[in-house]
C-alpha cells in the first residue's frame, strides 16, 4: 500500500523581496494565487536557465526532438487521445512534484 503524504510543510529560507505598491495592491486582491509558490517557481526556473536543470526537464523544443527521435507520428494521433494522455500527464506530475511517498 503506497500513501501519499502532503510535502508542502518542508522548512525552506525565507527571503524578503520588495515591490511596488501598485504590483502589492494588485496581488493583495489575488488571494487565489499563491505568490510564494509564484515566486520559488519563477527563481528556480531562471536558475536552471542559467545552470541547467536541476532535475530533468524538457522545453518544448526538447520534447518535440525526443518525439520526433522515437518515430511517434504527433498528427496521427486522434485528438480525444492526446487530451486525455495530457490530462493524466498533469495529474501523475503534480502528484510527483507535490507528494512525497511514505512506506
């Protein structure tokens, strides 16, 4: 039996980032946004621009070549398919990258 355990609980830095008052006030009636997790997102992308990826992941161009490496022909792909693979996709990469897996 595999249980998932929520991992957003694990203790970070902090760090204190100064703004605008227009681009608070706006992000103040945001309350559905998580600018902390907008934030961590945006830094560690820039840094994998800069370093390379921390952990494996792909641009698009990166993904097209890999596809088009494996002799996967995109276009003959119906289009219901290919929505319900992205769908499981996002659903199995949030479950990854939000969870850890406790025995």
């Amino acid at each position: 039996m595999i249980i998932y355990v929520n991992s957003q609980f694990t203790l970070m830095p902090n760090i204190t980032l100064s703004l605008p008052e227009e681009v608070y006030r706006k992000m103040k009636r945001r309350t559905d946004v998580k600018w902390s997790e907008v934030a961590r997102r945006a830094i560690v992308e820039r840094l994998e621009r800069l370093e390379g990826p921390v952990a494996f992941r792909a641009s698009t161009s990166d993904l097209r070549d890999m596809i088009v490496e494996s002799g996967v022909e995109l276009e003959k792909i119906p289009v219901e398919d290919a929505i319900r693979y992205y769908r499981k996709t996002k659903e199995l990469e949030w479950k990854r990258t939000s969870t850890i897996q406790a025995n």
